[in-house]
C-alpha cells in the first residue's frame, strides 16, 4: 500500500472518532437540558407543595392556665372525630369487600 492511502485511512477514522464525540456531546447536551427542565418542574411542584395555605396555629398556651371544661372538651372532640374517621375507613372497607365479593369475572 502507498504512503497516503495510510494517510487516508487515518484521517477517515480521525475524523469519524470526532464526529462520534461531536454527536455524543450534543446528545449529552441535549438529555442534561432535559434534565434541567425536569428538576425546574419538580421544584416548582415541591415549591406549591411547600405553600401553607392551611391557617397557622394558635400560639402555645399551658394547659395549666386553661379551664379544665375546655380541656375536656378538646379531648372529647379529638376522640369524637379519631372514631368517626375510623368508622369512615372501615365503612370504606366493607363496600370494597362487597364490591370485590360481588364481582363478575368478564370473559371474552
């Protein structure tokens, strides 16, 4: 072989290797601003997430200057509303449980 057929042939593969790496860095580019735009949204989502729209709490008052009638009272609304919650799941529970025993298998 002549000297400048070598010459051709490591020029060719020079620059294949270069417009490999050319096209692996834009593709690079490209998924890391990809990237970017996901984290943005996601930031946004936990930045609307972090929003207290829930109003604040009243301030700390010991309970041993409180009346003791409201202290029960508290307590009693607590309880009323944890068991009513819980009824609310377990109701829940029984129509799936009904829905599940009464289901109909389809077949084609």
């Amino acid at each position: 072989m002549p000297w400048w057929s070598w010459l051709v042939i490591w020029s060719a593969l020079t620059l294949g290797f270069l417009a490999l790496l050319v096209w692996f860095g834009v593709r690079l580019y490209r998924k890391c601003l990809g990237v970017l735009r996901a984290l943005e949204e996601v930031g946004d989502q936990v930045a609307a997430l972090n929003r207290d729209s829930s109003p604040k709490p009243e301030q700390f008052r010991p309970a041993v200057f409180t009346d003791l009638a409201v202290l029960r009272h508290k307590v009693e609304q607590r309880d009323a509303e944890r068991s009513h919650r819980g009824q609310m799941r377990r109701d829940g529970r029984i129509v799936r449980g009904k829905l599940m025993r009464n289901a109909r298998y389809v077949t084609r």
